[in-house]
C-alpha cells in the first residue's frame, strides 16, 4: 500500500505505544472479504456462494466474497459487508415496530443489517445526503427485500426539521477521516493531513446536534466510524456527554480481539472504556470505533406526532392494482397505497405524511401503472415470500442466465397447458423477478439497467462501500 505520511506515523506510534509495530504491519496485511446472510429472504440457504467461517459477533454474517453477478447476490440472499462494519448493526439490535434512523446510510450495509433485526414491522428512515449515492442505497434495499424503509435524500438540518424527537433508535456511522480504510482503500490516504480529524470533528458534531434533536427521551444513539483518530471517537463521544446531561454509554460486549475505549486520548471520563475500538491488528477487519448511548434528559416531553400518509390513489389505479392483487396476491396485504406519478408504493404503516420530504423509495415499490394496466416491479418479486404468489415458475440455472440476460425462453411441452400472464420466476426457493407467459414462451421483465452475462468463475464482485 501507499506510504502513510509521516505525521500520521509520529502521532499514532505516540498513542500506540508498544503495540505501534503490529498497527503499522496489519497496513500490509490482505483485507478480510465478509457478507451477511438475509434473515429476511424464504430460504436463506445459499446456492453458489462458498463460506470461510463465522463472523463471531453476529448470526448471520460469514467470512468469504460474494460475487455480483451470482444467484446468492441478484436474488438478496447475501449482503456484502467489511466483517468490523457488521458490528454497527449487532451494536444497535433494533426491535420490531420501532422508529429507526440510519442518517448517513450508503450504500446500505447498515440499513439492510437494521432491517434484520426488524423483521419488516416498524419505521426505518434510511437517509442519504448525496443523491447518487442515495439511490445506490435504494437499489440495496430493493435487493434485499425491505418492505418497511423510506430512502430519503436530505441533510441532517433538513431531515431534522421533519422528524423532531421521533426515532426510538439512531445510527450514525459519521463522516470521517477514513483512517481505519487505508488497507482497503489506499487512495484515501491522499486526502490525510494532520489537520483533517479536527476538521472532520467539527463537522461531526454539527451533525450530532441534529440528531439528538431526532433522538425520542428514552432513545438510544449509536454512533460508529472508520477511524482511528481520538479527535473522531472518544473526543466526540467525551463533547457529546458533557453536552447532552442526559446521555450516558452503554457498555458494549467485546469479543475477542476487541479493545476498549481510551479515556486518556479525550477528557479521562471512565465511562469511555464502553466504546470499542477494532484494531486490525487484532480482529479479522479494518480500523473502527463504536459508542453505544441512551437519552434520558430530566424533561422527557415529546414532540408533537407528525400526521400520517394517507392512501392518494385515483379510482382507475386503486381497480388496476386490486385486479392485479386479487388475481396474483390474493393473501397479500399492503400497508398505505402511495401513488408517485404512475409509480405505486406501498408505505409502512404509521408512515408520517411526506410532503416536504424527498423520498427515493417510499416503503415496497409494487410496479407501475401503464395503460389500463398495473405491471408488478422486480422490488416486488423480491420482498415476498413466493408463497404469496398464484402463479409462480421454477427456474433452472440455465433459464436463470438466459433470464438475467434479458432473453425470453420457451417451456418445455412436458409441462402442457399453463395459463398466460404474470409468473414469480423463483430459484432456490426465493423470487427473481417476473415473467409473463404468453401460448408458453416467457416475456422478460428483468430491469435492462440490471442485465448481464453470465461467465464461469464469475470475478466481479458486490462489495460495502465506505
């Protein structure tokens, strides 16, 4: 890797001590590769994706790489994650039903983790202030089969104005120096300067009072980076309980390798030892720190509730998706029927009014209205259970590629007279996306963005963002 500069080396053999050598050696070591299987998905057995063990702290994240263009991708069964990133999620552990905010949310690691551990009840804003990058975030949780999330594209002062004293959990994996990066991104050692956590700092604590004014009485705070900067971790983490007098750490579980906070690199307040710190030195991962902190201000009063979303569908829309559902989801029942232009949505229930709001992905997108017609979207496909389905159709692997490709193939005779129109097309138990049978020859309705060939030995591969 690039040479780290100077500086950077006087100031961490400072802070490291004697263990500053093995820091400096981990630099070189090769980058663990991690993925996380879906909780959320029918079957979660994996097709054509090999395992090299068990990530310790979490029950569904394993050691290996995952291919983009494999079955185990493209359907939403595996989810690539750095192994320390998955620790965020397993830190937060979210409940069913409650309100949950990921503020800085690309590429979507963390909101899909979130997402786990609700089991699609409750809120989840997953929010992202670049647009390019919020909609790479959309297209993560469409793969990943989340019904219950509102991808939205905002600052943290904008988003805070909508959502006063709203969520029972929030994540802020906060922008950062990158310094825990420099092994899987060498590029990112370009932009350090001595200088640069400080600056990062401030920004981090602009952002940090916009979240506490989002954060319910009562509601927990996880705040993580990528850095190994103290002006980043305990610093912020010292600024934020000596602002907020109602914030006090929780202790984190650490498994082996994990190390404590440093009260001596902030103010020397004890309680810091509750953070952790992943040292790559240590653990199978890159460089992060992580803060678990509950909000119990002497005033607990509350916001006032925001009105919630109503159903805005024009009478021809409601009849063309209620003669799609009867006939192919008769079972299935959606939440707040959202109409976004021809695009129908259907939001999780208790979804606050959106108005004011830029929103790429308003809960399930279900299709879109075309002439006299509703068509169901691949996001459907993928977020229920094929059991919902009426009619439904069973892949191979070679129907699969032609499938992924965009190519319309025939059934075979043998399996005489099917009726025409919509089908889930499944593979390993967990949907696709659709096909429309017409006298036995399958339309393809795969997304042309989405195409590809498929090659043996696939190389390219799907990995987390940071």
């Amino acid at each position: 890797m690039a040479e780290l500069p100077k500086d950077y080396q006087t100031k961490y053999r400072q802070l490291m001590g004697d263990d500053a050598d093995e820091f400096f050696a981990a630099f070189d070591q090769p980058v663990v590769k991690a993925f996380r299987v879906n909780p959320l998905k029918a079957n979660q057995q994996l097709y054509d994706t090999s395992i090299n063990g068990q990530v310790p702290w979490g029950d569904w994240g394993y050691f290996g790489v995952a291919k983009g263009h494999s079955v185990d991708h493209t359907t939403g069964v595996i989810y690539s994650q750095e192994p320390s990133a998955q620790l965020v999620g397993e830190i937060t552990q979210p409940q069913p039903g409650e309100r949950v905010l990921d503020l800085a949310a690309a590429p979507g690691g963390r909101s899909t983790h979130l997402a786990s551990f609700m089991q699609q009840q409750g809120l989840l804003v997953s929010n992202e202030i670049f647009r390019k990058r919020a909609q790479i975030l959309s297209e993560n949780i469409e793969r990943f089969g989340v019904r219950n999330a509102l991808v939205t594209n905002h600052s943290p002062q904008e988003l805070s104005k909508k959502f006063s004293q709203y969520f029972d959990r929030i994540v802020l994996d906060a922008p950062c120096s990158g310094e825990g990066m420099f092994r899987k991104d060498p590029e990112a050692i370009n932009y350090w300067h001595t200088d640069y956590p400080a600056e990062n700092a401030t920004r981090q604590r602009e952002i940090l009072v916009e979240t506490m004014n989002m954060l319910k009485p009562g509601g927990t705070l996880v705040y993580s980076t990528c850095t190994f900067a103290p002006e980043e971790d305990e610093q912020i983490i010292a600024w934020l309980l000596a602002t907020y007098p109602g914030l006090h750490l929780v202790d984190v579980p650490k498994h082996d390798g994990m190390s404590d906070g440093h009260p001596e690199w902030a103010d020397g307040n004890p309680e810091l030892v509750k953070a952790v710190r992943l040292f790559p030195q240590f653990v199978s991962g890159e460089g992060h720190f992580m803060a678990k902190l509950q909000y119990q201000p002497e005033d607990e009063s509350t916001a006032k509730e925001p009105k919630l979303a109503k159903t805005n569908l024009t009478a021809d829309q409601r009849q063309y998706w209620d003669d799609f559902q009867q006939k192919f989801l008769p079972s299935y029942q959606p939440g707040v029927l959202l109409a976004f232009g021809d695009q129908l949505y259907a939001a999780p229930t208790g979804t606050p009014e959106l108005k004011g709001i830029q929103v790429l992905r308003a809960g399930l997108h279900l299709g879109t209205f075309k002439k006299k017609r509703f068509e169901p979207s691949l996001a459907l496909a993928l977020a229920l259970h094929p059991d919902t389905f009426t009619q439904r159709y069973q892949l191979n692997d070679e129907e699969w590629r032609q499938y992924v490709h965009g190519d319309t193939f025939m059934l075979p005779s043998s399996m005489g007279d099917l009726t025409n129109g919509w089908y889930l097309l499944e593979l390993n138990g967990n949907g696709v996306g659709f096909g429309k049978l017409v006298n036995r020859q399958m339309k393809n309705f795969y997304p042309k963005g989405l195409r590809f060939i498929v090659h043996e030995n696939q190389a390219n591969l799907s990995d987390d963002v940071y």
